[in-house]
C-alpha cells in the first residue's frame, strides 16, 4: 500500500462544563463530545524521507503550526521511520470554529500512518502521542459519543446516540479559545450545568428531550461580546429547530432537527448568504460510514 486516505470528522460538544482552573494553567473541564459527519479527508502518500503537507484551502499553515504536520513528525520520530509523507488535506471543516479541525485532521493523520506503514501500534500508545499534541485529538482518534474530563484529553466512551440530525451555521468569526475561556474565568461564574445527569440519560439509553440541562459554559460569555451571534441561535430556533447550542469556543452553532429534510428546508432558506451552512448528522465510533 503506496498511500492511504483517511476521513477526519468535525465533533461537536453537546455539554461543556468548566470547573476551574489547574495548577498547570489548563481548565479542568466535563465535555461530553459527540462525533459528526461534517469531515476532512486526509491523504497520506509515502516518500522517502521528509514530511511534505499541502491542502485545498490556502490559509493553512504547511509546516510545524499546522497539528497535522506535528502529528506526522511525532508518529513518525516514535517508531524511529526513516521513511516520510506527503500529506494532503482536503479541507471541508471550517477553520478555527469550535469544530476540532485541526484536532481531528492531527489524528486522522497518526491513524492513517499507522496504518499505511503497518505498524500496529496499540491505541494506549495513539491515544499517548495524541495526547501531547492536543485536548481533543485524543477524543478524535475514534470519536462516537464520549466524556471527556480532565484537561479534555482523558476520554470515557459512551454508548452511540441514535442518529441526530443536524444543522450547523458558521458565521466566519474566527473566536480564540484562550480569550473565551479568559472571559468566563472574569466572570466569576459557577458552572451548573448537570453533567452528571446527562451521561446518565445517555448511558441508560434513554430518549433525549433536550430539557435535561444540555449546555455549553462559554456561549454566554462570548454571545454578550459578539451580538450577531444571538441571532443566528434565534433564527435557528424560529425555523423549527428543537434544541440549538454554540460548539466549543465558537462560532459555529448546530441544530438538532426533526429529520433531514427539515434540515435542509433550513439550509436552503437560511437568510445569511456568507455563512457557511450544512445538513449532517451524527456518526458512531469509528465513524464506519465515513471510510
């Protein structure tokens, strides 16, 4: 096998609870993370030595700032390869919108070295390497619906939700996560989102009304600082969608809707033309319907 081609699927955060900061500086944080459609494809070819990454979208850095690129560097240093890659990224995941782009583009990448080279690492050794590149790329590495506590990179897997249908809106407001996490720390709020509670429900199997207290601890903050948002959680909720959430740090917000077709009237109708839209929907672990 010469190269490989791998799918990197965005995740969104159906709660994201903050429980303050760490002694290392990072936010002890509950995150209950859930795999999606939306995704990049990631091709990795083998070379003779180097690393070499390009993408389709031109605004993405091509050496060391880009985590795919270190995810290869580190993958590859661990096992002492001489062997390199070259590295494309198909990129469908908008960039810096709260989705995991980079996160799950850096794990797509340690999965398709794996695999490509043979090398059959165990996954505590994956999850290992991905843990140093990241909080999320640990989660991404297998995705489905999982908790995710400490830092983000400790990562308890949940059973599959049934299939949620979706609509994400993005805006193209890049949001830095360090500022939002940085605005709700001067807050002075206590989160109490029930987490606890809503791995129950998802645990037990349980139907999800979207009354248990599903929620995000940043929306606040970052909508009172960047107003148009609030409209798109409006506009979205006045076009028929049962629950709508901010994903991690922003900007991008998905709907939960009755079914596909419903998602699409929206996609359709949806009055902000610059704004990226789309229908997904939610995957299982190892996303087998994306390969």
């Amino acid at each position: 096998m010469k190269e490989i081609i791998v799918p990197a699927p965005a995740k969104i955060n159906l709660a994201l609870k903050i429980k303050g900061v760490r002694s290392d500086g990072y936010h002890e944080v509950e995150l209950i993370m859930q795999t999606i459609s939306l995704h990049d494809r990631i091709r990795i070819r083998k070379n003779e030595r180097g690393i070499k990454l390009t993408a389709s979208d031109p605004s993405l850095p091509v050496g060391q700032k880009n985590l795919a690129y270190r995810a290869a560097e580190e993958i590859l240093n661990f096992v002492n390869l001489t062997a390199g890659v070259d590295i494309y990224i198909e990129k469908r995941i908008p960039v810096a919108a709260g989705l995991a782009g980079g996160s799950t583009d850096a794990a797509a990448v340690l999965t398709g070295i794996n695999k490509l080279f043979g090398l059959s690492l165990a996954d505590e050794i994956l999850l290992e390497i991905a843990a140093r590149l990241g909080s999320d790329v640990p989660f991404c590495l297998h995705g489905g619906t999982a908790f995710a506590y400490g830092r983000g990179e400790k990562i308890r897997q949940l059973p599959d939700l049934n299939r949620l249908n979706l609509v994400l809106v993005n805006p193209g407001i890049p949001i830095s996560t360090p500022w939002a996490y940085a605005q709700y720390d001067q807050s002075g709020k206590a989160s109490n989102l029930p987490v606890d509670q809503l791995l129950q429900v998802i645990e037990e199997g349980k139907e999800i009304n979207w009354q248990e207290g599903w929620g995000n601890d940043l929306e606040e903050v970052v909508l009172r600082e960047y107003k148009e948002l609030s409209l798109i959680k409006e506009r979205l909720k006045a076009m028929g969608a049962k629950f709508v959430l901010m994903s991690g740090s922003g900007s991008t917000f998905f709907a939960v809707v009755e079914n596909q077709k419903a998602g699409e009237e929206i996609r359709a109708n949806w009055p902000g033309k610059k704004d990226f839209v789309t229908t997904a929907w939610t995957v299982k672990k190892d996303f087998p319907e994306l390969w």
